[in-house]
C-alpha cells in the first residue's frame, strides 16, 4: 500500500516537474511575443470559459475519483459506475458547450471564444476522474507528458508576435481536447460495456451537485479577480496580475501533487473506518508541505525582483510590485486544498467543504469588487489572499474540532525563522547583482542551502532526518 502511494506520488512528481519546467520557458516566449495586452486578453477569455468547464465537469474531478476508487476491485460494479458516471457527465458537458457558443457571439472577441470553446468541449471526453480513481496515475502522466512537449513544440516555433494570438488560442485548446481524448484509447482494459439506466445516472445528480456547489465556489475564487479586472481594469492589468498568478500555480504545483495522490488513499482508509490512520497521514503531509511551501513563499519574494526584467521582460516590470504580495498564496491555497482533498472530500464532509469554499469566494469577489476602483490590481491581490486565508482558517477550525489532528506549532514557527533567514541572506547577498539568469540561479541555490541548513540546525528538516536515518542504519 505505502509503496504504491509512492510511485503514484513519482508520477505525479516528475509530471509537476515538466509542468514547471515548460513555463520556464514558455512564460517569457509567450509574454514576449503577445505583450501585457494580449496575454491579459487570453487570460480574461480562459477565466470565463472556466466557469463553462465548470459546468460540464459538475463536479466529476473529485466526486468522480471517490466513487471509482469505492468500487475500483471489482470490474463488474467498476464497468456499471464509470457508464452511469459518463452518460451523467455527457449531459452536462454538451449542454455547457452549446450555451457557450451562444454566449460567444454576444461578444466583442466571438472568434477566439469560438476557439477557447474547445476547452469546454474536451469536458465530454475527460475521463482523467476514472484513471485517478482506479489509481493507474502512470496512464495519466505519461499521456499529459505526450501532449504537454507537443503543445510546448508548436508554441515555441509558431507564437512570434501579437498576431498569433488565436493560433495560441488553437494550440491550447486543441492540446486539451486530444490530451482528453486519448484516455479512451486503453479504457477497454479495465471495463466492459454495461447498460445503464437513466434513473441510475441521475441518481448522481445530488451528491454531485455537493462537489459542484464547492468547485463553483472554487472556480469563482481563482478566477473572478481576472474577470473582473478585465472588466474594470484594462487588458494590460490583466496580463500582469495573471503571471504573477500563473507564477503562483507554477511554484505550488509541485507540493500540491500529493494531494491528488493521497485522495483515493484516504477514501480506502475512510471506508475501513480508520480515521486514526486518516489523521496520522494528514498530520505527516500537511507538515511536510508547509516545510515545502513556506520556502517557496519567501523563496519568491526574495528572486521576484530581479527575476523579472529578464524573465518576463521590460513590458512587464509593474509585476514586481504585484508578485511579492502574491506569494502567501503559495502557502494559503495548499493549506487548505491538502485539508479538503485529504480529510473533508473522503470522509464526505461535504457541508463544511462548501461552506468553507463559499465563504472564500464572496470574501474574494466583494474585497475585489470593492477595492479595484479605489487602489487597481492590489485590490484583486488582497481579494485572493484574503479568499484563501478564510477558508484555510475556517478548515483548519474544523479540523482541530473534530478530529485528534495536533499542529506542530514550534516545528511551523522554525520553517518561517529558516524563510525569514533565506530571503534575508538572499537579499544583502544578491541585491546589486545584474538582473540576468545567473543571478536567479545564484539566488536560488543560496536560498535552497541556507533553508535546508537553518532547518536541519534547527531539527525541523525532515529530508536530513531521512539521509540521516539511512546513514545510521548502514
């Protein structure tokens, strides 16, 4: 069991690592070649076309994977779920599209919402809910690698300037919609054709509406501050905020894999009623990702400055006012996702999850709303860190309520000693070297020595107590 944990883990590793990689480099080319107004353009799109996608998901990325990895032993109740979960997504996602395509002609961009509608027609064909659930993440990446250097291929060869916006359109939308696609390819190996009734597949509809009401809630956090902006805000607003949150993602992704992975885990461990076993493991990962997580946080206050200019460009220098006041979302959004994925989403909790996640998103739109007249892109900066700050406090209450859960409240408080000490160092170390990629790489490994150095001094470091485990034992 903790071994397979571990490879699904590795795999969902090494494909974070590629998702971090590519916008390495396709970041600044894409940043480049459409400028602050035609990125803020394409992400003002994609944030509304999110809310469709929404839609036609209906909650299937989490409920999807609970019910499957329920029943993922036997084939026969695994054939008859996953058709009864498909016909039920089928409905919702066609019905999304269509609406969408109406929606895009009452527009002032008809062609590239047209475009992005793609996005929002691959839901009909997204059975990545299916391979989470049976646990077969190999499948996954390796699919998502395949179509991410392709995807990653095309654009560095063909986005050149502002008029390649729609073909960048193209190429995401596409790149979503065949990457959906090929998992039916090898789906016949794992269940058979079983006819379902239509009383059957709408028996989903409640307790999928429980996600739903939760991922909408989700969805409108992450992305209302873009939409809105781009409605109050000019496009070029839009393509600096959204960097600085696309750089956000990008930092966390990494850590929040483990929260993907641990989901059909601590569903199994739900059904054999061992919450003690559901509590230990979330105590473990919940630590470990804070060690993660704070690093990064001041990591990205410390190399924002200068990483910038040459990253993204001159075009896009007001962004170092914006990324550092950014960067406690790295650590907020984790949080409180590992508590949902982890504990609430197993144990069918999910009253607190939407309770939790609503609030987040009201206090994000209305902090937003309110404050983008009276001081611009800080106000949809404070409205996303305050969302996630709520709900992270509010799961956290739960948590420590219900459940035997303890905080390691002196190991937490060191890993922010070890930050603070990181972006100080990193400071007075780097501050009048030239902006350029040595700089960013020196600053990096500064930060890196100096975090895993305070923390193993200070006892916290759980890498150096594995290599020093090992080193004992032999």
């Amino acid at each position: 069991m903790q071994r397979k944990i571990i490879i699904n883990f590795m795999y969902q590793v090494s494909y974070q690592i590629l998702i971090i990689f590519l916008p390495v480099v396709t970041i600044p080319i894409v940043s480049d070649a459409l400028g602050p107004k035609g990125l803020g353009t394409y992400n003002y799109i994609t944030s509304i076309a999110a809310y469709f996608i929404l839609v036609g998901r209906l909650g299937m990325a989490n409920y999807g994977v609970r019910e499957i990895s329920i029943v993922q032993r036997d084939r026969k109740k695994l054939s008859e779920k996953f058709w009864e979960l498909q016909f039920f997504n089928s409905f919702f996602s066609l019905g999304s599209l269509l609406v969408f395509v109406v929606f895009a002609f009452f527009t002032d961009y008809t062609v590239l919402f047209l475009v992005s509608g793609l996005t929002v027609f691959s839901c009909f064909f997204d059975i990545t809910w299916f391979f989470s659930g049976i646990e077969n993440f190999k499948k996954i990446t390796i699919r998502n690698f395949i179509v991410k250097i392709i995807s990653f291929i095309l654009i560095l060869f063909l986005i050149n300037d502002s008029d390649d916006l729609l073909l960048y359109f193209l190429i995401t939308s596409l790149s979503m919609l065949i990457s959906q696609m090929s998992l039916w390819i090898s789906l016949k190996k794992y269940i058979d054709w079983r006819p379902v009734s239509i009383k059957a597949c709408l028996s989903h509809l409640k307790p999928s509406l429980e996600f739903f009401t939760a991922k909408m809630a989700d969805t409108v956090l992450k992305n209302s501050t873009t939409t809105i902006l781009g409605l109050m805000a000019t496009m070029g607003v839009v393509g600096y905020y959204s960097n600085s949150v696309t750089l956000m993602t990008v930092s966390g992704n990494i850590v929040n894999v483990m929260n993907t992975v641990m989901i059909p885990r601590m569903s199994a461990l739900f059904s054999e009623d061992d919450e003690r076993g559901m509590i230990n493991l979330l105590e473990k990962s919940l630590h470990l990702q804070l060690f993660f997580t704070i690093a990064i946080m001041f990591g990205v206050i410390a190399i924002s400055n200068q990483m910038i200019d040459w990253f993204f460009g001159s075009e896009f220098a007001n962004m170092k006012y914006i990324l550092p006041w950014m960067a406690p979302v790295i650590v907020f959004q984790s949080f409180q996702m590992a508590v949902a994925t982890q504990y609430l989403i197993p144990k069918k909790e999910m009253k607190e999850y939407n309770i939790s996640v609503f609030i987040g998103a009201v206090i994000t739109s209305v902090l937003t709303v309110s404050l983008i007249p009276l001081i611009g892109v800080y106000g949809a900066v404070i409205g996303i860190n305050g969302g996630y700050i709520v709900m992270s406090a509010l799961r956290f209450k739960g948590l420590l309520k219900e459940t035997t859960f303890k905080f390691d409240y002196i190991k937490i408080s060191k890993y922010i000693i070890a930050g603070l000490s990181m972006w100080l160092v990193i400071y007075f170390t780097t501050n009048g070297l030239t902006a350029n990629v040595i700089t960013t790489l020196s600053q990096i490994l500064i930060g890196v020595t100096v975090y895993f150095g305070v923390t193993a001094i200070l006892n916290v470091n759980p890498i150096y107590d594995v290599i020093k485990k090992k080193i004992v034992k032999n």
